[in-house]
C-alpha cells in the first residue's frame, strides 16, 4: 500500500481553516427567482445561444451550443423561460459583461429526457462528442473542456490521475463530494481510464482528508479494479496543482507549455470525474455543482449549486456575517474577488469564499525586496519570484521571460511568505497580461504591415499593367491604322473592332442608369453643404467610374490574411 | 597593502573580462534600423506623421528627415521607445500631426452605404471588402483605426467606434504604486 | 496594497527577521562587554543613534513615512555591525562617521532598502581603515582598562594610546611571523592568546557562533553561506598549515579570529548584498573564504572579512544570473 512518492520543491502550509465546512453534509439550493447562465463558462470558443427570450426550456435542455471543437455547450440548470439573451456582469475580477441567459424557473424542475450513454454502441469519438454537448469541463477550476484530454496520448495514457488533493485552505467541495458520493467518482474514473486506455488510476488525497481516503477506497474496493489505487500525499499547499500532484504521484515534471499527455498522464479533478459519470451513465449534462461557502459566514458549509445561481443567493444560506466586503471566487491564495455579490455561480466556481477585513486583513505596505530569498524557496515552480519582481516593476518583460515568468502557476506561495509584503502575484498578473496584450499588439501591427505592402505592390502593379496595356493598345492601333492605310481588303477586323465599341458603350450605359437606380434615397433631408459634398462625390465618381469595377474587386480576390 | 590591491585589480580584470566575454558572445545580429524603427512603429499607416505610412516615416528617421514625435497612434509609448532606440532625449508628440486616441476600428452603416468603393480604395490595409454598388463592410480584427476611410466617403456613413475590453483584451493593472520605504 | 489573492499571508516581515539578527547579536555582545569592558555597549549606543538620526532624516529628504521604515529595524542592524567592527576604544566620531556614511551613502544613495548593493557596515569599515588607519588598528586588551579609561578614550581628547591598547590576535601573529625565526607555535603561547585563538576574542567568537546557530534554526538564514565560508576558510588553513605549520595557525584559530565568525553569520549572510539563489550562495561565501585568506595572509590590513565581503557583493549579480536553479519541468531535457 505504501507507494513511494516524489517531492515538489516548495510550498507553503497555511492554516486550512476546513474543519468548519465540512461538519454538515452537502446541502440543496432553493431556486432563486432568476439564473443568469454566461454562455462563456470555459477555456475556448464562445458557445452560441441557440434559445430566445420568451422561449421555455426543460433542466438540461441545451441552450448554447459548442463554437468549434475546442468549446463546450451550456444547459439550463432548471425548466423555466427565458427572459432575457443579454450581456451581464460575469464573474470574473474584470467585472465586464458577457452574453448570459437569463431564465425565470418554474419552479418544476422539469428535465429533458435523459438517455443514459453506452459506450459500447459508441466510438470513443462519438462519446467525446457527447461529453462536449454535456457540457463537461475540468470542475477543478480550470474550466478546460474534458473532451479534448480524453484521447489517448500517442504513445498510450500510462496513469489516470484524479485530483482530489484540494490543497486551497477554505475549499472542501472536493472532500465532501469524495465522502458521500465516492462511488459515482470512481465509475466516473472508470470511465475515464477507458477512453484514455490508461494502465492505472492513481488518485490522489491530502492526507488531512482522512474520511474522504476511507470513502474513495471503500469504493475502489467496491468495484474490484485492481489498477486502481487511492493514495494519501503530504498536505502541503499547492499539492492540489495539477502539475505538483503528478509530479508527486509520478515523479514526472510536466514544464510550461507542455501538456501532462505527452508524459503518459492525464490528470482530472474529483467533480470532473463525477460530472462525467452523470453524463455517462444518466445522461445528464452538467447543470450543477458543489460548491463551498466559507469565510465570514455563520454556517459555513458546501451547496449543491444550479449553475447561474447569483452567489449571494447561496451565500445567505449560509448566513452571511456583517463586516463582509467582498466575494472571493476561489480559495484565499489564487481566488478572484468578484465584482459584485450576485453574480452567477459558474462551472468555475469551487468556493464562495466570504471575505471580510477581519478574516483577511489588507496587507501591510509593500518595502523594497530585501532579496532575502524566501519566496524562491517557497515556489513549487522553482522560479526566482524577486527576479521576476525586479524586472516585472520595472516593466522589463523580456527579461521578466528570461526568467521564466510564464512558468509561474500564480499560486501565491511567494506573496504569502514574503517579510516585505510585496504584492508579488499581481506583478506577474500584470506582467503577464501586459506581455499578452503586446503580443496582440505587434501581432496586429505585423498584419497591417504585411497587408499594407501587398497593397502597396498591388498598386505598383496595376500601374505597372495599365502602363503596359496602354502601350500595347497604342502600338496595335497604330500597326492597325498603317495596315488599313496598306491593304484595304482586311474588312473583317475592323468589324470585330466596331462591334466591340457598341458592347462596351451599351455596357456603360446599363451600367450607368442601374447606377442612377440605387442612387442614395437617404439622403434628402440633408443640409446644402451635404447635398452639394454628395453632388461633388458624384461628380467625382462618374469621373473615375470606368475604373471602378476594377478596383473594387480586387480587395476581396487575394488578401493574404485569407489565403 | 599591495598584494590585497593586486588582488583586487586582477579580480576587477577577471570581471571585466567575462562582462566583457558575456557582452560579445550574447549580442544580438540587430536588423538594419529602418526595421527596427518600422517595428516600433504602430503600422496603423495613417499618414498622420506625414509620410504615406509608417515604412516611409521610419525610414525619414533613419535618414534624419524626421523627428521622432510624428506618430499620433504610438503615443508616448511608441515615442519613449524610438528615443531609447536612437538614443535621443524624449518629447512630447508634435501637436501638429494630431493627438494620441484611444484604439478605434471604422464601422460602416450598412443602411447608409451606397456602396461607392471610395473607401476600399482610401483603406491602406484592405479591410473594407464590398464591391461596387453593394454595401461594404469593414473587417474589424484587419482595421488599424487610421481613418483613411472616413473623408472620402461621399454620404458619410463611417464612424470611429472605440474597441471595447473584453475577457481575452482586459488586463491587471501595475500594482496600486508601490509606497518603496527607504529603511 | 493589493486587493488581490493571496488574501493569507504568513505572519512574517522584514521588522521581525531584523529583529532576530539584532537578538542573535546579544550574546556576543554581551562576552564583549565581559571581557573587554563597556567600551562597546558605548559604540553601540552610538552606533544606533546615528543610524536612526541619519535613517530618519534621509527619509524626511526623500519624502518617505519615517516610522514605518525605521520600524524595519535594518538600520539598526547596521549600526551594531558598525560597532562590533569598529575597535570598541575608538573615538566617537569614528563609529558616528562610519555609521553615517553607512546610512547615507551606502544605503540611501544607492535607493533604500533592498538597492544597496555593497554591505554598508563593510562600507563603513572599508572606508575608515584606509582613512585611518591608525585609529582603526587600536583594540582594547582583555581585561586591561576599567570603564573610566574605557569612556575617557571614547570621548576625551587626548589619547595616550600605546600605554593601554593592545593589537588584535591576527595582528600581532602577523607581526610577530614578521620576526627572524618565529613560529606560530612559539608566537600562540605569549600574551593575548588564549585556549583557541585570541584571549576573550575567542569567546566572542563562540557567541557568534550561538547567536549564528540559532538564526539558523529559527531560518532566518539558511546554512549555505556560513558551512561554505567556514567549511572553505578552514580547508584553506588546513592545507597552509600542513604545508608550513611555521607560518600557518591552522583553522581553529582561524576561524574564531578576527571577524571570521560574525562575517559567516552576520555579514556575509545579508539577504541584500549577498548571494540568493543556493548554489550562488556556496560560490559566494567560497569567493569570501579565499579572499579573507589571501588578505589576511598577505595583504596589509589585519582582517580580510571586510574586502573579501564587498569584493564578493561586486560579483553577486553575476553570480545569482549564472547560478539560477532549474525551473519545474525543465530539469531533465526530454
Ligand atoms: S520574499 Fe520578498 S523580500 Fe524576500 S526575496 Fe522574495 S520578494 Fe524579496
Ligand atoms: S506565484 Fe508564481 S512565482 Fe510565486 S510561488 Fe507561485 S509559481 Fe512561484
Ligand atoms: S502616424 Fe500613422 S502612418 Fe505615420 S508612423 Fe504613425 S501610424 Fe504609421
């Protein structure tokens, strides 16, 4: 049973502050009077809406469809109709808006009719397909869409690692979902394992979760699968990091930018697995999730929550404490503080965490970097977080990716341990999407350049051929004229040339009066300077009409951001 | 005295020397300076600088025809970035060639439009597709916001519209001004 | 300020860190006192009433809070370096001009906390050696003067100094290896010698040791810098007095002579102008190690620990460039 088990450098071990939310079993939701369901709940495309407002829906009914592969498809969590397709707050520290659905239950909880899948009468494609349309994401809080980890790597998927470690102090959704539904988890891993063809499931428990390790082996051995294996980790934030657990569990180091699959691991959170068992086995997309609300809360405890749910609708049932001044999405080392109480709970959304002053009290004022080191020993990535900081305040990015920004999880281990209070995270928060945005930025530039001298030698071009054609024109007149003058007899080509003539003035002529046809009807009621502006226009552009076909055509016949 | 003086030149020697050997053996091949001032450049190809684009310009500074303040949508950035790059003294944008906005693409009103192509013709960068006689439009992820397209157009249906932030374009901001004790 | 995760911090700040270097000072300062006299409770007092003048009206002219960055204590931590390396019987303008100069052009000039790249309180010393040198060399002997002598040298004017001072152990072994026909042996067993190394110095040096052993285990610093410049001075002395026991006291002396002790714990040690990155730290203290030796062997001035440290502070960011731990993932080139 002892299985041997790898370290990752650094680390911190915070107060975990979870006995208090996990004395009570999961707990139901009352609906709220309104669910306001963003169509954008993932990594990828923006699904499109496909209900309208005024239209009723059934729970489970999909109401925006996948936009490409790399996306996922959003269902109303209840039957109801819908009221309204319009942007709203999302939650996200932005506080912009995005598309949502907005749905008044009616309170019936209707569902679809649900088709449990068999993955014997389905290609691993098809069942992909499926969990696509299911809307399944990585429930950890990454919100990456399942579908596309579940293929199997090309040199096979040796090890299926399930996260259960849930490492962030506050968050115990994985935990009480692991104690009282740890036999769905497991089918859900089976499932998994067989799609991915993985050898052996390893999943991975904090070992300060002790109910929830007996839960999951109970029913590991329930079910007999002999490759699959529960194993205890040392409770050390960030454990439950994807890339901190496989490399405990394997001992593999998955580097930035790599994914865990070309290492023969695939790795999927506890809520993901049970999600996908539903889908599987129920045939029901994802509409809900656990969710834990903790902080400054009266009874803190974990909620079976209706995606769209506005978040202090949850959190009152909880019992919210005065004091309170913020929403936390998240734990208290990487969460996100929202931009208002009620917005929805999404499928990102592990933990409301309540905060207040007292519970977290703002930080003393940054000093200056002693370089004392501390934050380089508590990195699990093994960065250099006051190099970075050095060079992200001074707004230095290249050097700040020399040293290896990018590879920074965002744990928040290096802000927490530091004597100087320096805010080091939202440095390379800032850092990062400073560089992201200057990337967009040359990118663009780099286009327009491109296209700007297509353009430019297009031009050159057309002088270049119109310079060409008149020459040739000219000189073929003039041989014609000297040959006509020569030998009268060549009657026939003269013909040809006059019938020629008559197509392109008659040509002109269609094409002026259709001109005249669509002339602006929109513009009478202009004033004087207007009217004579739009008279001079026309003017100018019966002037250079012959032409105009020409040009007008050819943007659309060859631009190189198309081709 | 001496032999800890010794000690210490030969070691500035030893310091110097691997800065130096650092300094040869990562330098970078640099392109030729019009590129590398083309590359700061915004390539909105507005012509607002006075040159017919930002290669032209770019290539009036190399030159020393131009000034390094000419470019209205660099702004202060762009021009802080061609002074390191020259080695010049930073100045504020030249208030003649126009003042610094914030990023907009040009929107036509479909309903407007009367489809007279003088547009697609002003557009540096083709990104008003359309034919003539049909209505045009204007592909926003290609339009640098140079207005090139709004003066020609003979019914005035194009307006500057602002870009908006969205999740993929919003960004944390530099942390709330550091208050730097000097202890 | 940040309104942004982490919302936990560990409860931790750079006051508390300086805090403890301050309390691992105490027992050495205290054996000072018992062997040496009052002297250096003098200086120290000194010491940290120039520092907190010269912090806090720095920080008045650069327009930064004053309490809160006097409140990080560094300053003081400073100002009692300044004192333990300054001889306890100078005058008290030398470890106020040391302790000034310290302050602001050490630190402050080079931009406050964190900026400084040399040591200040080596700074300091450095600079007041070669200015002069002359008061610079003269150390109380143990037990020699009462309080009153003690405080009269301090702050009074005339100094007849020859009658009450005594060389320090590694300057009068020198010079006394300068003589035809020494050897060390002979030279340890004469006056102002002790069981190990200097009489009382050694013991400070123990203290140093303790108050050193015990930031380590309360990990305010790590043990890289102190096992690499020990380790590597005593391997140095090792070998030098193998090969000529007549001019080589061999590493215990050594090692508690001089400021070998409080330079591997509290000099060498500061986060700001030392090494960061572990392997950047054992090349560090190793540099430090030979320069201490090489100036202490055959340099002029008594102690190395001061060059060899700003030396070493010259090369540190070199060293932490080229000393960068593999990143995650990037250990193993797959
Ligand atoms: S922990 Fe803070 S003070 Fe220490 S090196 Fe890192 S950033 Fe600097
Ligand atoms: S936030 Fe980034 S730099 Fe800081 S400890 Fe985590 S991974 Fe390292
Ligand atoms: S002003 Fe316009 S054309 Fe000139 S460099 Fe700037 S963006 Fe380019």
């Amino acid at each position: 049973m002892q299985r041997k088990l790898f370290k990752f450098n650094g680390g911190v071990k915070p107060a975990t502050y979870k006995t208090d939310s996990t004395r009570e079993p999961i707990k139901a939701v009352p609906l709220p009077a309104q669910l306001i369901v963003p169509l954008h709940q993932h990594v990828g495309g923006t699904p499109y809406p496909l209900v309208e407002t005024g239209d009723v829906v059934l729970k489970g009914q999909r109401i925006g469809a996948a936009d490409g592969n790399v996306s996922s498809a959003v269902h109303a969590p209840t039957s109801g109709r819908v009221v309204a397709v319009e942007p709203r707050v999302m939650a996200h520290p932005s506080g912009l808006t995005t598309l949502s659905v907005v749905i008044e239950p009616d309170g019936e909880e209707r569902w679809i009719d649900c088709e449990p899948i068999s993955l014997r009468a389905m290609s691993p494609d098809q069942v992909r397909d499926e969990l696509r349309d299911a809307g399944v994401v990585g429930l950890g809080g990454a919100v990456f869409p399942s579908h596309l980890k579940l293929k199997p790597a090309n040199g096979g998927t040796d090890t299926l690692v399930i996260n259960g470690a849930e490492c962030e102090p506050f968050i115990t959704c994985d935990d009480l979902l692991m104690r009282e539904r740890a036999e769905q988890i497991i089918r859900g891993a089976e499932i998994m394992q067989q799609l991915l063809q993985a050898r052996r499931v390893l999943i991975g428990i904090e070992d300060n979760k002790p109910e929830a390790i007996a839960a999951m082996q109970h029913a590991v051995s329930a079910r007999a699968a002999g490759s699959m294996e529960v194993v205890a980790v040392p409770t050390r934030y960030p454990a439950g990091g994807a890339k901190q657990l496989i490399r405990v569990l394997t001992g593999i180091e998955v580097p930035h930018g790599r994914r865990s699959t070309d290492y023969g691991v695939q790795c999927f959170n506890t809520g993901t697995a049970y999600a996908i068992a539903d889908v599987i086995d129920r045939g029901r997309p994802l509409v809900s999730r656990i969710v834990t609300v903790a902080g400054n809360v009266e009874r803190p405890g974990n909620y079976e929550v209706l995606f769209g749910t506005p978040m202090n609708h949850v959190a009152a049932l909880a019992g919210i404490k005065p004091g309170t001044d913020r929403f936390i999405m998240g734990g208290p080392m990487m969460g996100f503080r929202m931009p208002a109480y009620d917005v929805p709970v999404v499928k990102a959304t592990n933990c409301i965490l309540v905060g207040s002053p007292e519970l977290f009290p703002p930080p003393e004022p940054e000093i200056g970097c002693i370089r004392c080191g501390e934050c380089a020993r508590a990195c699990p990535a093994d960065l250099q977080p006051f190099e970075l900081y050095w060079y992200s305040r001074a707004k230095n990015f290249g050097k700040a990716q020399e040293y290896h920004l990018f590879d920074c999880i965002e744990c928040g281990c290096c802000a927490y341990v530091c004597p100087s209070h320096i805010p080091l995270v939202d440095y390379f928060r800032f850092s990062k999407s400073e560089i992201w945005a200057r990337e967009r930025q040359k990118h663009a530039a780099d286009v327009a350049r491109d296209r700007f001298e297509f353009r430019n030698e297009r031009i050159e071009r057309e002088k270049r051929e119109k310079a060409e054609k008149l020459a040739a024109k000219t000189a073929a007149s003039r041989a014609a004229a000297s040959m006509a003058a020569a030998a009268a007899p060549a009657g026939t080509s003269d013909h040809s040339e006059d019938s020629k003539k008559a197509l392109i003035a008659a040509a002109m002529a269609r094409a002026k009066a259709q001109r005249e046809a669509i002339a602006p009807q929109n513009t009478e009621a202009l004033p004087p300077d207007q009217q004579a502006q739009i008279v001079n226009a026309d003017a100018h552009r019966a002037a250079i009409a012959p032409a105009d076909g020409n040009i007008a055509a050819q943007p659309t016949e060859k631009s190189p951001a198309e081709g | 005295m001496l032999s800890a003086l010794l000690v210490m030149a030969g070691l500035a020697i030893a310091i110097g020397a691997a800065l130096g050997f650092a300094a040869v053996k990562f330098r970078v091949e640099g392109d030729p300076l019009v590129d590398k001032i083309d590359a700061i450049l915004p390539q909105t190809q507005c012509g607002q600088c006075g040159f017919p684009g930002c290669k032209p310009y770019a290539t009036a500074i190399a030159s020393g025809e131009a000034d390094i303040n000419q470019c209205p949508p660099g702004g202060e950035e762009g021009i802080r970035k061609l002074a390191d790059l020259l080695g010049r003294e930073f100045k504020p944008l030249n208030a003649e060639n126009g003042v610094e906005k914030p990023k907009s693409v040009a929107v036509i009103d479909e309903n407007t439009c009367i489809g007279c192509t003088l547009c697609i013709q002003a557009c540096p960068v083709d990104a008003i597709v359309g034919a003539a006689k049909q209505m045009h439009t204007v592909i926003d992820q290609l339009c640098t916001g140079c207005e090139l397209c709004l003066a020609p157009c003979p019914v005035d249906c194009i307006t500057m519209e602002p870009v908006g932030e969205t999740v993929d374009t919003w960004k944390w901001h530099y942390p709330v001004i550091p208050i730097r004790t000097a202890a | 300020m940040s309104l942004n995760s982490p919302y936990l911090r560990k409860p931790t700040s750079v006051t508390r860190v300086m805090a403890e270097v301050l309390l691992a000072l105490v027992p050495a300062i205290a054996v000072y006192a018992w062997f040496f006299g009052v002297g250096i409770l003098v200086q120290i007092a000194l010491a940290t009433a120039t520092a907190i003048a010269f912090e806090a009206g720095f920080l008045k002219l650069r327009g930064r809070p004053i309490g809160r960055s006097l409140a990080d204590l560094s300053a003081i931590v400073t100002a009692w370096l300044i004192a333990l390396a300054f001889p306890s019987i100078g005058p008290w303008w030398l470890v106020v001009a040391g302790t000034a100069f310290a302050i602001v052009v050490a630190k402050h000039l080079y931009g406050g906390l964190g900026q400084n790249p040399f040591n200040p309180a080596m700074v300091a010393y450095a600079v007041m050696i070669v200015a002069f040198p002359a008061l610079m060399s003269q150390w109380p002997g143990a037990g020699r003067l009462d309080a009153a002598a003690q405080l009269d040298l301090i702050f009074g004017g005339a100094r007849a100094v020859d009658a009450v001072t005594a060389a320090t152990p590694l300057d009068s072994l020198r010079t006394g290896l300068r003589a035809e026909g020494s050897s060390v042996n002979a030279l340890l067993q004469g006056d102002g010698f002790g069981l190990f190394a200097g009489r009382g110095w050694e013991w400070i040096a123990v203290a140093f040791l303790i108050g050193g052993l015990y930031l380590l285990a309360r990990r305010i610093i790590t043990w890289h810098i102190p096992v690499a410049y020990l380790g590597s001075l005593a391997a140095l002395e090792t070998i030098a007095s193998i090969a000529a026991p007549q001019s080589y006291p061999g590493p215990v002396f050594s090692l508690f002579s001089g400021a070998a002790m409080i330079g591997a714990f509290f000099i060498l040690t500061d986060p700001v102008s030392g090494a960061t990155t572990p392997r950047g730290k054992l090349i560090y203290a190793a540099g430090a190690a030979l320069m201490t030796w090489i100036i202490r062997h055959f340099g002029s001035f008594p102690d190395g620990v001061a060059f060899a440290t700003l030396l070493m502070n010259l090369c540190v960011p070199l060293i932490d460039m080229k000393t960068q731990p593999p990143v995650f993932g990037h250990k193993t080139k797959n």
